[in-house]
C-alpha cells in the first residue's frame, strides 16, 4: 500500500498548489497571463497525472482479472476528457454548442458506463432482496432530484437554444445513470476489500457529475472557474481509486507467495 499512500500525499500537494491558482489573491487574478498560464497548465497536469495513475494502475492489475477492462474503460474516458477539454479551451472563442468538444467530452460517458458495466460483472454477486430495495431508494430519489429540480426546468428554460438544452439534459442524465448503476456497485462491493477503491471511484463520479451539473447550469467562464478544482479532484479520485485496486492486486501476489 506504499505506493498508494504516495499517491495520496502527491495528490493532495498538486491539488492544493492549483488550489492556489483559483482562490488565493493575486495569484487569482484572471487578467494576470503568467497566473492564468500556471493555472491552465497545473490543471491539465492534473488531469495527466490522473490518467497516468489510470494507467500504471491498470498495468499492475492481474491479467486474467475481469475487471482489468474496466480500468482500461476509465482509462480511455479520461483521455477523452483531456482531449475535449483542451479542443475548448484552445477554441473556445470559435465553438458553438454542441461542437467537436462535446463529442470528445461525450466519450467519457460511454466509457465510464462501459467500465461500470464490467466491474459489475465481478464475482457474478447476487444481491439480497434488501440491497436491491435500498438500490432502488436511492436511485430513484436521486433521480427524482435532478429531474424536477434541475433537468425539467433547465429543459423547459425558452431562453436557451433548442441544442444547448438538449445537449445539456443529455449530460446530465448521462451522469445520472453513471451515479444510480454507481450505487448498486457500491453495494456490491461494500465490506469487502476493493470497498475502498470504489469509495474513492464513486466519490470522484459524484464530485466531476456535480461540477459539470453546475457548469451547464451556472455557465461560467470557461478558463479559470473555480469548478476546475471540483474537475481536478474527481479525476483525481478516479487515478487513486485504479492505484488502490493495483495496490490490493500486488498484496494479493504476495499473500500467495508466502
């Protein structure tokens, strides 16, 4: 668990170093360019970092695991990300709504619910009559939220275009079918050994599906909007979760070797 450990404490500095960048003065200040570089720059290194931490990860993962798939599946929704991300900040002057940016960006669904499918398949777990009825509560509640208050009103909102609402409702039930099969999966994991490694994968779901909630809601300014920490800490979160699994896989090759 060293490495993770470590990947914890490198994770928290980086976070905390762009934290600075958004929310201390004068380091905030969006009309200084060097400020405004540094903090572009530190927050796709972030979204690198995370990729990265996806990737070795998964490399140290057991071959035969189903689960390996999955991790590749998030893996490849976050580079997806990175790509949309830097297609719109780079043009962000020239792209309408929906743009080449969103069908990368749209990428990090299909991945990300490809990936849950497959962690769902492990170990084939049946769930108990209770577990599905506290699966079913809380998904239902959590869609019952989004929709009245936040996807009806923002679809039904005659000031937006017709695409923008659209495209934004798309994202936003994409994230609530990402976060209702995210609770069965928690369930299915919970109590067991790899319950914290899909702690930390639904826990940095929930934060990158609040964030961009609240971007297609609140519109911000694109470059240097306080959500980009909220970003960067999901993603984050996703990049520690795949370490924790690779760290339990390497613990469990030593366990058999003893």
């Amino acid at each position: 668990m060293r490495t993770f450990w470590w990947g914890v404490i490198v994770s928290i500095l980086l976070f905390l170093t762009t934290a600075l960048f958004y929310l201390v003065p004068p380091l905030n200040d969006a009309s200084n360019s060097a400020f405004l570089l540094a903090s572009i720059i530190l927050t796709q290194l972030i979204l690198i970092f995370s990729a990265l931490l996806i990737l070795y990860g998964w490399l140290g993962m057991e071959k035969g695991w189903p689960g390996r798939l999955g991790w590749l599946f998030v893996f490849l929704s976050t580079i997806s990300t990175m790509i949309g991300t830097v297609i719109w900040v780079g043009l962000e002057q020239e792209l309408t709504f929906p743009s080449i940016a969103d069908f990368f960006l749209i990428l990090f669904y299909v991945f990300m619910i490809l990936a849950m499918v497959r962690f769902r398949k492990i170990g084939s777990v049946r769930f108990k009559l209770k577990e599905i009825l506290i699966g079913i509560l809380v998904s239902v509640a959590l869609a019952s939220l989004l929709l009245i208050f936040i996807v009806l009103p923002f679809l039904l909102d005659k000031t937006l275009p017709l695409g923008e609402r659209l495209f934004g409702s798309l994202y936003m039930l994409a994230h609530l079918a990402m976060l209702c099969f995210g609770v069965f999966i928690l369930i299915q994991f919970w109590g067991g050994r790899m319950s914290v490694t899909y702690i930390l994968f639904l826990a940095g779901l929930l934060i990158t599906a609040v964030a961009d909630i609240l971007f297609i809601i609140l519109e911000p300014a694109i470059v240097k909007n306080p959500l980009d920490l909220a970003y960067t800490a999901g993603y984050l979160l996703l990049g520690l979760a795949a370490l924790h699994e690779r760290s339990l896989h390497v613990q469990l090759r030593k366990e058999l070797v003893r």
